[in-house]
C-alpha cells in the first residue's frame, strides 16, 4: 500500500525518506510491505497530496482566469533544489500536481517553464 501512496504523490525512496524525515532503509522496508509504516508518514503523505491537488486547482484557477486559453504557460521548478526552495520535497512530486491540472484540461497544451 504504502509503495502505491509513494508513486502515487510522485515520490522515490530517497525523496520520501527526506520528506518524512526516516531512513532510505525504513522507507523501502514499508514500500515493500516489510514493515508498517508510523501514521505520522502516513499523515505526511495524505498531506502532501492533499497539497498536489491544491496546486492542481490553482493551475486550473489560472487557466480559467486567463480566458481558458488552448495553450497554457507556466513556471515549474527545474530541479530538485528549486522544488525544495518552492516549499515541494522533489521536482517530480510537483509535477504531480501538473499532471492532475492536465488530467481535468484535457486538450490544452501545458508548456512549461523550467526555471
């Protein structure tokens, strides 16, 4: 389950260890269902998602606000270190939330930006 919650939220081992503040080790122990992850990581997880659909909402918020436009543009951080500064725990765990926004847009283009 928890492997699915970690792909799910766009996150690998390492990411997920760093976020949730545990070991590389203990994470791929719960992802393998080795062991049971606390509910405090659990707790984070949810609320990392809860953040990813959020900012998919903004996106859309955006795009509606701009006229509804078939071309959307916008910045995304480029690596990991800027998805950090951002407040994200890795630039894939933002791009989450892009590809939920992409999911509700359907045929608009979304053209980012790396910054």
């Amino acid at each position: 389950m928890f492997a699915a919650i970690l792909r799910l939220c766009g996150m690998a081992p390492r990411d997920a260890a760093d976020y949730l503040g545990f070991t590389r080790r203990e994470v791929i122990a719960w992802a393998k269902g080795e062991d049971t992850p606390p509910p405090e990581a659990y707790a984070k997880m949810y609320f990392l998602f809860d953040e990813q659909e959020a900012e998919a909402t903004r996106i859309l918020e955006d795009w509606e606000l701009a006229g509804k436009p078939t071309v959307l543009e916008f910045t995304v951080p480029a690596n990991d270190e800027t998805a950090k500064a951002a407040g994200w725990p890795c630039q894939p765990a933002y791009m989450v939330a892009v590809a939920m926004a992409q999911a509700t847009l359907g045929p608009v283009e979304i053209k980012l930006l790396y910054r």
